[in-house]
C-alpha cells in the first residue's frame, strides 16, 4: 500500500480518477516515459463501468457479461506501464496551478503536477422523486456496484424505475445472478421517440444497436416493465411500497427496496473547483467542461478525459483517456514514441456514433427532473422542491444566492446530488434557461476532510521557519 | 438621461446600508454593483460582528454600528441571524495576557469599557472547549455573529422599500464632472447625480483613480474553511493575536475557521485561488487549541476579495479632490460588523455635509 | 434487501455498534451493512430521518459512520478490515462524539 509520505512531491503526469479513462490515460503516458502516478478513491481501480475488475466475487463471467470483463486488459496495462497506481487515495483539491491536494488513510499531501488529467467520472443524473430518502430506495448504480464489488444481489420485493442503457444492463445482470424484480417502471417519454429517429440510422450503425436490443428483449422475457409518469416511495422508516401512476390512475406495491435511474451526468466537482469553464449540454440536460480536441480545458495543463468531458460510455473513455495522454506527453516529451493519435480519434467516432439517439431517446421527463410540492431536492440539508421554487419567485436568480438563503448544496455532498435540480428549478421558475442560471460555485475541498488530515500536511518551510524565529 | 440624488459605487454591505440610510433620509440613490449584491467581502465572510481589538480610530463607528445591530430586525426587517454571544480574545501566554492588560487599562482611560479582561476561570466558563495552556484573555460581552449574505441582503431588500434604485450586473466605467452633477458612466448608460458614493470595496482604488485620486490599497483574499455540523460546544466567536485564529461555531452546528491567511485572487476575474499550506495552518492552530475538534471534517473552503488599506483601517470621509464625492473602503478585512454603522454616518455626512461620528484619522488626504 | 452470492469470499469479523457482523473480504463498510440487513446507517443533523447507503460511489454522502472512532468516514469508499469497529450516527451529530 502506498503511504502519503511515499509519494514524490511532484509528477509529470497526475491522472486523477482509476476508470477505464484513467487507467488508458496513465497506461500510455507511463509507456512513453512521463513520471505518472493515477490516484482513485475507491479501494480498487475500474472505476464505474469495470468496478471491482481485480477483486470481483462473481466468478461466473455471464452474469456481469464480457463487456465487463474487458476492462481486466486496462488494469494490468496500467500496472505494467510503471505509472504508480494508488487507490483508496482521495484527491480533494485541484487548483489551476496544478496542485493536487489528496489524503490516502487519513494523511494528506499536496503535490504539483506538470500536467493532470482528470477522469473521475460520471454521476447518476439526481432522481427527486417523494420519498427517494428513505433507506430502501438506493440508485440503480449503487446496486451494480454492490453486485459488482461484493456480489450482492436484491432479494426481496425490488422494483427498478427510471429509464436509460444501464438500468437495462441493471435487471439483465440481476436477472443473471439469481436475482427477482418484481417490476421495472420506464419513466422515460415516448414522446422522446420524435426527436431521436433522426438520429436512428447513426444507432444502427453503431456497436450499441445489437447489443442494447438484445438486452431489451432478455429483460423484457422475465420481468414486467410498466410505463408510468409518476413515482413515489412512500414508508415510514424505511420503504414500503411504491406507488406510480398508470394511464388510469394509480398503484400501489408493496416493495423492499426501490432502484432508480435515469441516466448518468458528468461528475464535474473537482474540474469547476479547479476553475475548468463549463457550459449547459442541452441534448444531455447537464454541465459539462468546455474542451478542444485533444480534451484540454480552459486550464493550461488541466485535461479532462472520460465521461467527465461529457457521456460516451466506457470504451469511448479509454480513448479519450489516452488523446489526452498523448497530449501530455506531447508537451512535456516531445521526442517520445507514442501511439498514432488519428487512429485512436477514428476508435473514438465509432464509439461515440450511436450516442444522439440514445441521448434523445432516454432524455428524461421534466417531471422526474423539476419536482414539485414537498419532495426533497437537497437530500444533505433537506431542502424541498417548494422552498426552492419560492425561493426563485421571491427573486433568488442562482444557485449560488440559493445556497445562501436555503442551504442546499451545502452538505457534504457538496451539490452532486442537487446541484442539476436546483439550476433546473430556478430556470423553470423564472422563466429562463440552466445556461443564464448556471451552476454551483464549487471550491475545494471537493471531498470533505477531518481537521486531522489537514493538519496532517506536512509542515511547508515558511511555516517552519517563522516557528523558529 | 437617468438622474437620482446620490449614486453609490457597490453593493456590499457598506454600499447597501448607505443606500438605505440615504432612502431612510428621503432621499433618492441608485445603487450600482456589477455582479450581484453580496457577491464579495460582504457575502462570504466569516459573519463576526465584533467591537473587541478595534484600532482607536473606528472604536466611535463600530460602537454606532453596535447599536443598530442590536435592533438590526427593526431596522432590515430580518434578523439577518445576528445572535450575541461575545467575542473572546485568548491569550496563549502570560505575556500576551500582559500586553492584553495593557491594552484594556488603556482603552478605559480614554472612556472605552466594551473590552474586559478576564482570568483563566472566565476563560473556562466563556469557552469550557479551550485547551488548558491558555491563561486568559479579553471578552467583549456585547459582540456577535450574523450571517453575512442574509444581512447584505437584507439591508439590499429594505433600501429598495425605502425608496433607493439597486442595478444589479452593471459596471461604473467612468467618472467625471458635468455642472453641477457627477456623471457616472455605466455599462448600462450613464447617470448624473450630485453626490456618489465609493462603496466599491477591493475595486475601489479605481474608482478613486478616476478621480485622480491615488490610493495604496491592496487586494487581498482572507480565507475561511466551514466544517460538518458538530454537537454544540462553543458560543462566544473565538479569536486569536500571536497565531492567526477565527473561530465559530454557527447555532446550525457548523463551525466556521478563519483568521486571516490568504488565499492568491484576481479582482479581474472574480477568482481566487486557496493556499492549502496556510490553511493547514489553521487546522493546526485549532487541533492545538480545540481539541473537541479533531475529527471534524471541512466540507468547504473559499476565500473573499477585500480591500486592505496599509495602515489597516478604511478610507472614509469626502475626497480630497472632487466635491461631491465620499469613500466608504479599504475595511481591511474587518468591515462587516463596521456596515450598518458607517451606513448612517455616511449618509448623514451625504445629506448634511457633516456627521456626529467621529472619523478623525479616516480620511483618504492620510495617503496623500 | 441483499443476499449474498454463493461466490463472496473469506469472512471478516467487525462490529458494528458493538454487535458482531459477519463481513466478507472485499466488502465495504456500506455493502456489509446492508448484507447484515441493517435498515440504516445514520439519522440526518437536520430532522433527524433516518438514512441509507445510496448510491455506495462515494457521491451520496448518506453512508456516513463512525469507524473505528472517526466520525463521518463514508462507509462506502472503506474496505472492512479484522476487528472494525463501526458505529452507525443514529442520534448523533456528525463529529461522532
Ligand atoms: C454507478 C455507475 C455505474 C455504471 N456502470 C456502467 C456499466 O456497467 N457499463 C457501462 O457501460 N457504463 C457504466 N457506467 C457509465 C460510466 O460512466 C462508464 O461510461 C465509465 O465508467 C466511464 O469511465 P471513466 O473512466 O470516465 O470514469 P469512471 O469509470 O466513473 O471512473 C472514475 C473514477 O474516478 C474516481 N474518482 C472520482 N472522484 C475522485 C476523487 N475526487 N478522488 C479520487 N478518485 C476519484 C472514482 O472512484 C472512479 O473510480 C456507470 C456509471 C455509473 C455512475
Ligand atoms: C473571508 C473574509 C472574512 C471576513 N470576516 C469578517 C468578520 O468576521 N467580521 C468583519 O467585521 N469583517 C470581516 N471581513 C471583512 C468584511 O467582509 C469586509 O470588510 C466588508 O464586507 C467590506 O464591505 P464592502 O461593502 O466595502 O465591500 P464588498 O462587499 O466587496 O462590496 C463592494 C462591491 O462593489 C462592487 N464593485 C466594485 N467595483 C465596481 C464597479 N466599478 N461598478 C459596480 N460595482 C462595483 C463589487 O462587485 C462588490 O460587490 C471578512 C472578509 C473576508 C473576505
Ligand atoms: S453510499 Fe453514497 S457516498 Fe457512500
């Protein structure tokens, strides 16, 4: 295990994040000889898609599927390209001099790097629907890690709702793993169909159409999928029963716990933290930094590679992953042998093909988006859809003024479960778009940390110095 | 062409409880600030409204200010969170306690009584928390906390009742003299009045320079870290001399580091840039000094841009060279308790010519 | 709410709020409580409702315990180890103490 203490205080290359985008990123850079070092929060590398990659307890590879098991290849990649790999190191600060602030079992360190990718990742997009605190309704997401990681599977009255690619790979691997679902409610519009068949041709072309249609047709075999524009987890200290609208009122099921997802959005955290310029991808209703073609951001030496640059699924982050790397190493090795950059952007065209039409086909109701009445927005400081919404009326004109008067964003969680509701709720109030609105001004820390770890660094010479005089 | 009677520069706290008082007086101001009220200093700081360890020269303002804190609802119309627990001054040393004495004796000869001394038993019963090498300090009982957003607001909402024009994302470009009047350029067109304000907080050393009136300030960027809510266990504000501490705990549980280290900024770009190195200093100072809170997590950290004057205190009184023309800045980093106070002195000095407060010493010909 | 699949690998022994838990290697605090079925891991500063592990990615925020004595770790991100000692934050602030 690597220690604070055992790191060096600077790198060429800092890759922040161990997903597939970090892993290929730190692969290729390490190869071509930068002095790289990859930090990742989780006690594994994988990050989201491949969690778990060196560790899982699911042996029987059909269950997670060979999709997943590609991601073994990256992780030993990574290990043998001599970049220092370090997980359960979580980096809380990055500012635009390129100083990562990280803490690795409770000491923490600031080292400079020349050039720091970040490839942390997505989020699953918030899901404010009545209820969706109570213990028993977990995210879609959180369940596929559990299955992943621990080999945890639902096993008593589970409904999944939402809608997007991954709540489809969600049942289909549960199913797969001796797992039951009571129900999948799809929340997503039909209406959405209109705005994605122009891209249809794109999706048919592209590695997604087979494989998503397949997965439809092996969940859909087993499992009961209701439309419904309304959910809600109702109990008391813990879920009870779900209820959801159908064309002709409502239902009610009894349920022990309630999976939902609708989509996934850029964890953008640690890059506005670092000042990285962000702007309203309409097509996918979220922030996302603004990027040139090699995925350098609006901060000299600060690239952000992944589904952090915006969502394209996990084999598009590995080559986005690695165009950063070569970026990298551009700068700072010029004469150092690296793969042929246009080939890996030919990789990333294919991948990111089918991408509008799923975007638009999955793009979820406003409804699930925009709560109303009494449903909690900001989980952290139970802070509600109403007071939000009247907070907007009263004047209140963004995120930040609202932080201010309500508290929301201003928990631990620091806005990730929040921040996209709150901008689209003050839009929707005043009559105005997310972009006028923006987004949460997020300062470092990004991750919480104990005064202990703080005071933990180690002791800078200016400090030392005025000690002894 | 768009006329009022006093054009204020800025709106932070000082700029909105100037315009505030001026409405109070009848009369008419617009108040200009180019991002939105709040949005620097006076909505980000660490909230404490203090009296304790003020330089001679604000002692008459920040007792004024005092009072209009303690009836700051009737005033506003919000509570602006203002809660009055004190403020105590810890000395780690005998010899700091000395120079504490000193300091006290002095204050009462000249007719000050707010600060008290008080002896390692006080200390223990103001703040039970603090760690046992601490021998004493100096308490100001009427001293508090606010919260700062929720105040700059307020006094923002209760200006507009009262009458005063608040232009919100505009910029004051130029200054210059028209007849009778202060022609105020904007971003949004010009404005003529003849009387204007320079409330413009780290920015207003510019306005001054379009005065022709050249001023030493320095931008600085002082830097707070917030933590989790922790179990109640502190009221007064807790602050120190020989190491840089500010400490409070807030009636939500979270408890509020500063004490001035800076962080690096850019006026030009509204950003600033955290020193972790320095911060880490604060955490040290309180792992020291608080025990109770070594593990407590920091959920956030940010620092404000502010005006810091050389010899730190502000720049207050009429210009030295265009008539008309009054500077309310360079707070230096301690101007948040001092706004409701130099609000109503301003706009009395404005709308009279002269004020009963006294800011002898204050004045910008200092730099001259 | 969980089971185990039969794959899950060689067990370690935690305790949480003093009680003893069966864990396996390679869990997370957060995954072993909700293997052991335990409904909750904490109530919120703000009303006091009690909370779950959410979304077990260190996003959330919700599955935060005291671990062998430090307040709000997020259970999710640390792997259980022989003798962790967790303590859910029902009824207790966030300084764990
Ligand atoms: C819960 C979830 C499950 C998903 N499952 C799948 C799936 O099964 N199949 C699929 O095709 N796509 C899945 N996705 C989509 C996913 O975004 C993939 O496209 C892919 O994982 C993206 O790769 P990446 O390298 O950009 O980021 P990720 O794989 O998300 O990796 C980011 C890594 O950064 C780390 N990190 C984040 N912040 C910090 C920090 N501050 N300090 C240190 N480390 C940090 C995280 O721990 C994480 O390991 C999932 C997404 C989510 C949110
Ligand atoms: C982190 C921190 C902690 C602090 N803690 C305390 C404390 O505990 N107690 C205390 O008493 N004080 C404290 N202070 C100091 C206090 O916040 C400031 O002294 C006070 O807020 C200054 O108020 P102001 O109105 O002069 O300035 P500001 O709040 O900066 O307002 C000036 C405004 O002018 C605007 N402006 C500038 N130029 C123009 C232009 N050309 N056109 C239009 N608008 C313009 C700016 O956008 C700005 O909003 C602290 C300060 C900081 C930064
Ligand atoms: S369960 Fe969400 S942070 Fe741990």
């Amino acid at each position: 295990m690597t220690k604070a203490s055992d790191l060096a205080s600077s790198y060429e290359l800092v890759v922040i994040g161990g997903g597939p985008a970090g892993l290929a990123a730190a692969a290729l850079a390490a190869r071509a000889g930068l002095s790289t070092v990859l930090f990742d929060e989780n006690p594994g590398v994988g990050g989201q898609i491949y969690r778990a990659i060196t560790s899982s307890p699911v042996k029987d590879r059909a269950v997670l599927g060979e999709d997943y098991w590609t991601g073994a290849e990256l992780a030993v990649e990574a290990k043998a390209s001599g970049a220092l790999i370090v997980t359960g190191a979580t980096v809380w600060s990055l500012d635009p001099t390129r100083l990562v602030g990280i803490s690795i079992a409770g000491q923490a360190r600031l080292i400079q790097a020349d050039r720091v990718i970040v490839a942390t990742g997505s989020l699953e997009r918030p899901f404010p629907i009545p209820g969706w605190t109570l213990p028993g309704v977990m995210s879609a997401g959180g369940a596929q890690t559990a299955l992943k990681a621990q080999g945890l599977v639902p096993s008593g009255r589970t409904v999944l709702a939402g809608g997007g690619p991954l709540l489809w790979l969600l049942a289909a691997q549960i199913l797969r793993a001796g797992g039951k679902l009571d129900a999948i409610l799809d929340t997503t519009p039909r209406v959405n169909w209109l705005r994605a068949l122009a891209h249809l041709p794109d999706f048919v072309l592209s590695p997604y159409f087979s494989k998503g249609l397949k997965l439809l047709r092996e969940v859909r075999a087993k499992v009961r999928v209701i439309r419904t524009d309304r959910v809600e987890a109702v109990g008391d200290d813990r879920l009870r029963e779900v209820v959801f609208g159908t064309g002709d009122g409502e239902r009610r099921m009894p349920a022990d716990l309630l999976l939902l997802h609708q989509g996934v959005v850029p964890n953008v955290n640690l890059a506005i933290a670092a000042g990285v310029t962000h702007a309203w991808n309409e097509r996918q209703l979220c922030f996302e930094p603004v990027l040139d073609g090699d995925f350098t951001s609006s901060v000299p030496g600060i690239a952000i590679a992944g589904d952090g640059a915006g969502i394209a699924g996990g084999t598009a982050a590995a080559e986005r992953g690695r165009i950063a790397a070569i970026a990298a190493v551009r700068a700072l090795k010029p004469a150092a042998s690296a793969p042929d950059v246009q080939i890996i952007r030919q990789k990333l065209r294919r991948e990111e093909m089918g991408r509008a039409f799923l975007d638009w086909l999955n793009r979820p109701a406003d409804s699930f988006r925009q709560p109303t009445g009494d449903t909690i927005v900001c989980r952290c400081e139970e802070v509600t859809a109403r007071q939000v919404r009247d907070t907007a009326d009263m004047g209140c004109e963004g995120p930040n003024q609202m932080k201010a008067f309500l508290r929301c964003g201003m928990g631990p969680c620091q806005g990730r479960l929040c921040g996209l509701t709150v901008t689209e709720l003050i839009a929707a109030q005043r009559g105005t778009t997310p972009v006028e609105v923006g987004y949460y001004r997020l300062r470092p820390p990004v991750k919480p940390i104990t005064l202990a770890e703080l005071a933990s660094l180690p002791i800078a010479e200016a400090e030392r110095k005025a000690v002894e005089r | 062409m768009r006329t009022a009677d006093v054009v204020i520069v800025g709106g932070g706290i000082h700029g909105c409880s100037t315009a505030l008082h001026l409405a109070l007086r009848g009369l008419r101001p617009i108040l200009i600030e180019k991002d939105y009220a709040g949005r620097h200093a006076s909505g980000v700081n660490a909230g404490g409204v203090r009296q304790l360890a003020r330089d001679l020269h604000e002692i008459p303002l920040s007792i004024a200010s005092m009072g209009l804190w303690e009836r700051i609802e009737e005033l506003v119309g919000d509570d602006c969170g203002f809660e009055s627990h004190g403020t105590v001054l810890v000395a780690e040393t005998e010899t700091e306690l000395a120079s504490f004495r000193a300091r006290v004796e002095d204050l009462r000869l000249r007719g000050f009584t707010h600060e008290e001394l008080i002896d390692r038993a006080e200390l223990k019963r103001l703040v039970p928390a603090v760690a046992d090498h601490c021998p004493g300090g100096v308490v100001s009982r009427r001293d508090g906390a606010a919260d700062p957003f929720r105040t700059t607001q307020a006094f923002r909402r209760r200006a507009i009742e009262k009458g005063a024009e608040v232009l919100e994302g505009v910029t004051v470009t130029g200054l210059s003299k028209v007849g009778a009047n202060w022609r105020v350029e904007t971003s949004a067109g010009p404005i003529e009045a003849p009387k204007v304000v320079n409330a413009a907080g780290a920015w207003a050393d510019r306005i001054a320079a379009m005065l022709g009136e050249p001023v030493p300030l320095t931008v600085v960027a002082p830097m707070l870290m917030v933590t989790s809510r922790v179990p109640a266990f502190i009221e007064p504000v807790v602050i120190l001399r020989g190491r840089k501490l500010s400490f409070k705990q807030l009636g939500n549980g979270t408890v509020v580091i500063g004490g001035g280290h800076l962080a690096t900024s850019n006026r030009d770009r509204n950003e600033t840039v955290l020193d972790w190195d320095k911060l880490a200093i604060s955490a040290r100072t309180v792992w020291e000094l608080f025990p109770a809170m070594r593990a407590a997590t920091i959920v956030r950290a940010w620092a404000g841009i502010e005006a810091f004057m050389p010899d730190g205190i502000p720049v207050i009184g009429p210009s030295s060279t265009s008539e008309g023309v009054f500077h309310q800045f360079g707070f230096s980093t301690h101007g948040f308790q001092l706004g409701p106070g130099t609000g109503a002195m301003m706009a009395e000095l404005v709308a009279t010519g002269s004020t009963n407060t006294p800011i002898d010493g204050l004045g910008i010909e200092r730099f001259r | 709410m969980f089971k185990r699949l039969a794959e899950a690998g060689a067990s370690v022994a935690i305790t949480v709020d003093g009680k003893q838990v069966a864990a396996r290697a390679g869990d997370t605090v957060a995954a072993a409580l909700i293997a052991a079925g335990i409904a909750h891991c904490r109530t919120t500063p703000v009303s006091g409702a009690p909370r779950a592990p959410y979304c077990l990615m260190g996003v959330c925020f919700e599955c935060l315990v005291t671990i062998d004595g430090v307040g709000s770790r997020q259970g999710c991100l640390v792997p259980v180890r022989d003798g962790m000692a967790v303590e859910t934050q029902t009824g207790k602030r966030e300084a764990g103490r």
